[in-house]
C-alpha cells in the first residue's frame, strides 16, 4: 500500500491495484479534467499507467488557451486563467509575484505576437516565453533599437525581432535585429521588404513560426513574406487571400501546416470565415472548414461588427476571437477532411472586475508533465479549478 506522511512525502509504494479496470477506468479517466489527473497519475504506478492509457485511447489531449492579464493600475499585478477543451474546464493559475526588482521590471508589459511567445522588453532587456504554461522567462540583452510596437516570433534557436517604428539604425521602421540564444548575440539582419513600410507593426501583421522561418502576413491585403534567420534574408511576396472578397486575414501554425484564415464581405456585413491549410513548401491552399452560422453570429458579438480576429493555434486546434469584442472565443479542432467547430465564454471579459484589465492570449498543449512542474514546490506554481 502507498503510504504519505504528513508532508505529502512518499515513504513506501507498493504497487495499487484500483477496483475499477480496463474500459470502464478508461472511460471514467475520460471525463476527468487533467489538473485532476495530475494528481491521480501520483497515486501509484497502476494509476499512472492507467491515466496514460485513457489519455492515449480515449479523451486524448488537446492544446489549452490561456488568458493572461496585468491590471492597469499596477502591471505587476498578474492573473492567469486557461482553458481545456478536453474537459471543458477553466482553471485559475495563481501567480506568486517576483521578489527581485529585476524581475519585476519584465512583468511591466505583457506582449504577444503569435500563438504560443509572450514576451516584454525594454531598455533593460527582453523577457519571453515559450513553454504552455509559461512558467520560465529567459531573459536577454535588448535589441539595439527601440520599438514602440513590433513582431516578435521564436524561430528555432533565434529571436526575430522586426518593425514597429524603430529608433535607431537612423529611424528604420523595417529594421530587422535576431538574438542567436546559441551564441548570445544580436545581429541586424535584411530589412523588411518596402512594401510592408507602412504596416511594419504587430497592429497590422499577422505572424506565425515554426522551426525554420517566420511567416509575416499583411491583414488587411493577404500579402506575405518569410524570413529565415539562418539566411538574415526574406523570401516573396505570396497571395495569401484565396478568395478575393476576403477583407482580413491572419495565420498561425497548426503542427506542420500553415493555417490561414479569412473573413468575407466587409466589416458592417461579414457573410462568414473560412479556413484553409497551406503546405509552406509551395504555398498552396487547401480550404478545411467554415464558420457555421451561429458562431459566426457569437464571433460578431453585440456589435454585430467584425473588423479584426485574432488567430491562436497549436497542433491541430485553433482559437479566434473578435479583438474589439471577446466576449466569445470560436474553437476549431482540424481533423482529416472536417472541422469541429464550437464556442466558449471568455472567463475573463465576463468577469466584471477584470474588464478594464489588459488581456493577452496564448495557446499550447499542456500535458500532465507541465501540470506536475507548476504545482511543485520549487516552482511554487499552484493551478486551482475555478467555475466555468
């Protein structure tokens, strides 16, 4: 038998044989969300096998949103709420604040230029975060350029840094600087092309990574570029508007594809939103879903407007929402010839304490690991179930 003291510590473990086996065990693990899950897997080797299986064969996995906001009275202040749409479940993530001076400088301005990098710099450094439930901040030299509003992306081993109205380098808004995290230096790369020059900001574009290139697309016109840190150079331009009623587009990666969405019509009179998978080899389109009517209609929001969405993805899920109205998020889940569409209330908006809270998303998979590392002591990261 598995005994704990009194300290939660292990003293002895014996293997635990549950009562309840095979399908049945897998079928009740399946409704079980996965903060709860962390625990059990603990509870002997026969339950960590068992959590594993259900996982493996039944309600596998799948990529959470996290919602992250700083309040503005004092940027010091964090909360952070995430969602699983394997269970369903809105967790709270209770942050402790830093206790250096240094760290509590990165918390000043929490930023976001794609699905999974949260970031903040300043004239001391920059901060980013890469992991789903950004429990690390490496942090590094600035980039020698000031930028009051750019795109920055995580490109395998290197830091892009790119636009954004810069001071310096005799005020280049296409500059371009890279942080190789291999060699712990900045370098000034290829600029920008010129056709970006007045829309070289995260306002305007749309960014997505993967290992090898950075994807930079124009939102309103579908323009697109790729820049390759090894090469410091840019590649295009690409026609990212498949269908030419499409008045705004954004991208993001979902496992090895680039994921393109596009919203039709016009912002007063949007007649819907389709998403098409691109093969970044050849940049050919694949249409794999649209919008169904009614969560087109939760998308608009009270508005009924729908000028801008951003695009959150991660491995074969997406996220959007309407940026001047999030009250709704739209999920869809990218499967083999059809889409899975479905909606959930955003927490935080709904919250009418956080209202005037500066809001940030990310979306990652977290897995059982992660959860086991945020709720351990030396991390002193503690995930509480909140109501949905």
């Amino acid at each position: 038998m598995r005994m704990i003291g009194s300290k939660g510590v292990l003293e002895k473990e014996e293997d635990f044989d549950s009562p309840v086996h095979g399908d049945l065990l897998d079928f009740i693990l399946a409704r079980v969300p996965l903060i709860d899950l962390a625990s059990a897997s603990r509870v002997s080797k026969s339950w960590g096998r068992a959590v594993s299986s259900s996982l493996s064969h039944f309600n596998k996995l799948k990529p959470w949103l996290l919602i992250h906001t700083q309040c503005s009275r004092s940027l010091t202040q964090k909360t952070a709420h995430a969602y699983d749409p394997r269970s369903h479940t809105w967790i709270q993530i209770v942050i402790t604040p830093p206790s250096s001076s240094t760290a509590n400088k990165r918390l000043s301005t929490l930023r976001s230029s794609n699905s999974n990098l949260l970031y903040d710099f300043s004239s001391t450094g920059l901060s980013f975060s890469e992991d789903p439930l950004h429990l690390t901040w490496p942090r590094v030299a600035p980039p020698q350029a000031w930028r009051v509003d750019p795109i920055v992306a995580l490109v395998g081993s290197h830091i892009v840094v790119a636009g954004g109205g810069g001071l310096g380098f005799e005020d280049d808004p296409l500059s371009v600087e890279v942080y190789d995290m291999k060699t712990s230096h900045w370098s000034t790369c290829q600029s920008m092309p010129d056709i970006l020059k007045h829309s070289a900001a995260s306002t305007w574009l749309s960014v997505a990574a993967n290992r090898s290139k950075m994807y930079v697309t124009e939102k309103a016109s579908g323009i697109t570029y790729s820049f390759s840190p090894e090469n410091k150079s840019w590649s295009g331009p690409y026609d990212l508007r498949p269908d030419p009623t499409a008045f705004f587009t954004a991208v993001g990666f979902a496992g090895d594809d680039l994921i393109l969405a596009g919203v039709m019509g016009r912002a007063q009179n949007v007649k819907t939103l389709r998403l098409w998978k691109i093969k970044p080899e050849t940049m050919e389109f694949d249409q794999i879903g649209e919008i169904p009517c009614e969560l087109l209609e939760k998308l608009k929001g009270e508005t009924s407007e729908l000028s801008s969405i951003s695009l959150l993805t991660a491995k074969n899920f997406a996220y959007m929402y309407n940026n001047s109205d999030p009250v709704e998020i739209i999920m869809c889940e990218i499967g083999d010839g059809e889409c899975k569409w479905g909606s959930v209330k955003n927490l935080v908006v709904n919250d009418e304490g956080r209202i005037g809270e500066r809001m940030v998303m990310s979306c990652g998979m977290v897995e059982i690991g992660h959860l086991h590392r945020a709720m351990g002591p030396a991390n002193r990261k503690f995930l509480v179930k909140s109501d949905a």
